[in-house]
C-alpha cells in the first residue's frame, strides 16, 4: 500500500480509496477524489447509477461491517471513506481500524454523536457548547410537560437516526405530541427542544481526533415545498459560500463548538475522527447548535465540494492518520455553487419509483452545470430510472449566486420524468439580499 507523505505539499503517493454509501453525496465525493491528481484509483460500493458511470461499483450491503473490511482488502484500498451515517453507527469504522485500514469516519461509539441527540446533547453540556435548551422525553407525560415548558414552535426529533426527517417543527401542539406518540410506540424517545430563530449554517469540520480543519459554510432547504412549507425531508437543494455570514463566524465555531467537543470526545475515550456536521443557527443570542452528524451532510456536499479546490484525497488521509495540521488552510474557488434537489413523485412519504430520467446528457453538457445522482439506478437497457427518493442534484457554478442559481436552474429544466418535484427557490432570499443576521451577544 502506498505511505502517506505531505499531504498537502503535493507530495503524495497515489492511492486507491473506496468510498462507501449510494447518495449524493457520496457522489459529491466520488467526483472530488476522481479530479485528485494523488489518487489513482476510486471505487464505490454499493453507489448508483450516476457514480457507476464515473468510477468502478460493488455491490456489497454497506451497513455489514465484514463485508466492507473484505471489499477494502480485496482492492488493497489505502483509504475507506464511510459517507452515510447508518454503515457509522454499525460499526463499519470500527471493523476496518482493526484491520489496519485507515478509514475517514468515526467509531460506533464517537458516531453516537449523530445516533443519539440525547447523548449529543449531555456531550454538548459538558463541553459547554452553546445549543438550545432540551428535555428528553420517554412518555407522552413527560412530552405533554416539555412541550408546555417551551411553548411554541414545538421542537420535537426523534432521537435515533432518522435520515434528516425525524424533526417536527410545528406550532400545532397536537402535531408535535403525534410525532412524540409515533417515536414511543415505535420503541424510541424524544429530544423537545426551545425553538431557535436565526438562519440556519451547516458547517463541515475534517477532524483526526484532535485537530480540526473547517471546510466552507453552506447553508440547505430542508423542507419538501418552496417558502419552507410542507414536510422536512433529507435536504432539497444547498449553496455555499454564504456572504451574509458575519466576519469571524467560522473562527468562533471552530473556537465555541468544534474544538471544545473534539476535547470532550477524547476525554471519553471515544476520540471523533471524520467530518463532524455542526448545524447551527444564527439567533440573536449569538451561536447555537441545531444538531450534530458525524458525516458529510447532503446535499450540501455537493455544492461544497464543487468549489475545493485543494486536492480532497490528502485531506481525508491525513484526518484518517491522525496527522491533519490545525493552521492548514483550504483553498477554494471564488465562484459560488447552487445545487438543487429533484425528487420523486410523493416525497417524503412514499416515493413513486421506477420512472425513466430524460435529460441528463442535456443538463451535463451546459457550461458550469453538473448532476450528482442520488437515488438512481439502470435497467435492463440501460436507462437511468428513479430508485429512491432524492434522485438528483442538480449543481451549477456562477461568478456569483445569481448566475450560479441561473445555471443550476437550466439544469433542472432539462431533466423530466413523471411527477419529478423540485423547489423553484433554492437561495433566492440570499440572492435578493433578504437573510438578515441579527446582532450577536455571545
């Protein structure tokens, strides 16, 4: 296997990774580590449609800790990137370091950090890392009492792994004790939490244990329908950068949150290696943390990842030897990326699958556009058909946010298929100047 050198000195040796997952994202990934002048060979397993075009596939179940260990030996892979977090919280990580395979993920146990909000939450007081406040409810009595605590909006997530849609936000009491209901009856507890104004940041944070390296701030769409209405889902479409952000933001997230949980994880004896996914709101009380992932989150990857420009295989080996460089540096593109969301007929409930795509050769060739597949798979003729409920991500490139929304844009109106739903409102406020960041008291 090859040695890592100076990671970003361009001094490394080629490498082969395998990145694990069948998203978006892990396209996002796959993309970035393929234009990686140090990396030689990309494999994904089990990937889509979109990724099988680009790199080499196995079908393998990503959630078996055994299998993905075999695959990685069976290629002499010299990294494993773990994308989504259900393969995380089985333990995949785990398997492959005692196998000796460096991996960019963390352990079962530090990726409790996403499985657990209860157990984010303890993390978070402990570390004195500024968040809503929060009750833990395992009863409809003990849900009726925080709900009245806080008061409206309702807050309530479920607190197990529920792929970006276990959040209810509603100021309909009754909506908010029904999800609470829901999660009880199907064995599992709630975090209610106070409501917290502000926009909302995602920001991506390489970590190898101890040091830390901040990627660019996104901010994502969570709900199904233009004007944030209807259902949460896993993400409808992001951008980055965010120029309304005030100076200094990603230094004192870096300072309030990333560092202080970082240093509580390795007092546990649960050192978090990997991307730790910092959801955070703008209030006017300053910083607060919505949630924590221990992944990529998606689809802000996509845009993100458009605009590395520092080589991401170097990166992601280093965190994963424990040799990232606090005072490293990224560097980035100017230019702004818009990704939009297109997804199936009936999503978030249950997606329509099955339908052929058309116009995905149109959208890729205009200038500055790209499609990262999500939920996509082939058929017997080699059509790409709707096999999930995200299907696509639409990315667009732009000097600034308006030519960068124009060209995601043009993308999407050359993709169809029946009942394809897309949000037509993907970064306008930004673009119109409408986010409104108000005064910070830390």
């Amino acid at each position: 296997m090859a040695e890592a050198g100076e990671y970003f000195s361009g001094k490394l040796l080629a490498v082969k990774v395998l990145v694990i997952g069948p998203g978006g994202r892990e396209h996002a990934i796959v993309r970035a580590l393929s234009a990686d002048p140090y990396v030689n060979e990309v494999h994904c397993a089990p990937g889509n449609a979109g990724i099988a075009q680009d790199v080499t596939t196995h079908s393998i179940d990503a959630q078996a800790p055994a299998a993905v260990v075999s695959l990685a030996q069976q290629l002499a892979s010299d990294l494993v990137v773990v994308g989504p977090e259900a393969p995380l919280a089985a333990g995949v990580a785990d398997a492959l370091i005692a196998a000796g395979i460096p991996v960019f993920g963390p352990t079962k146990a530090a990726a409790q950090l996403e499985a657990s909000k209860a157990f984010a939450k303890d993390v978070m007081a402990a570390a004195q890392v500024p968040t809503a406040m929060a009750h833990v409810a395992t009863n409809t009595a003990e849900a009726e009492s925080a709900l009245d605590d806080f008061g409206a909006p309702y807050v309530v997530k479920d607190d197990g792994l529920a792929a970006g849609k276990g959040v209810v936000v509603t100021s309909d009491r009754a909506e908010a004790l029904a999800h609470a209901e829901a999660c009880f009856e199907a064995g599992g507890t709630v975090v209610i939490e106070e409501f917290l104004d502000g926009p909302e940041v995602s920001l991506f944070v390489i970590c190898d244990g101890k040091h830390a390296v901040p990627l660019s701030p996104a901010q994502d769409f969570k709900r199904i329908f233009d004007n944030d209405q209807g259902p949460n889902t896993g993400g409808m479409g992001a951008y980055s950068p965010l120029e309304w952000l005030p100076a200094g933001f990603v230094d004192e997230v870096m300072e309030r949150v990333a560092y202080p949980t970082l240093r509580e994880m390795e007092h546990r004896g649960t050192p978090f290696t990997g991307v730790l996914y910092c959801g955070l709101a703008v209030t006017k009380r300053g910083i607060r943390v919505i949630e924590f992932n221990a992944r990529f989150g998606d689809p802000e990857t996509q845009a993100v990842l458009a605009r590395l420009k520092t080589p991401l295989g170097g990166v992601l080996l280093a965190a994963a030897k424990g040799e990232l460089d606090d005072a490293e540096q990224l560097t980035w593109s100017k230019q702004t990326a818009v990704d939009v969301v297109i997804a199936a007929e009936n999503y978030p409930d249950t997606p329509v699958k099955g339908a052929v795509i058309t116009g995905l050769d149109a959208a890729n060739a205009i200038d500055s556009v790209h499609v990262a597949h999500a939920g996509t798979a082939a058929d017997a003729d080699g059509n790409i058909t709707v096999a999930g409920g995200r299907v696509l991500a639409v990315v667009g490139l732009g000097d600034d946010l308006a030519a960068a929304r124009k060209a995601a844009y043009a993308g999407v109106a050359e993709i169809s298929w029946p009942g394809a739903q897309s949000r037509s409102d993907i970064a306008l406020k930004a673009e119109r100047g409408e986010i409104i960041v108000a005064n910070e008291s830390k």
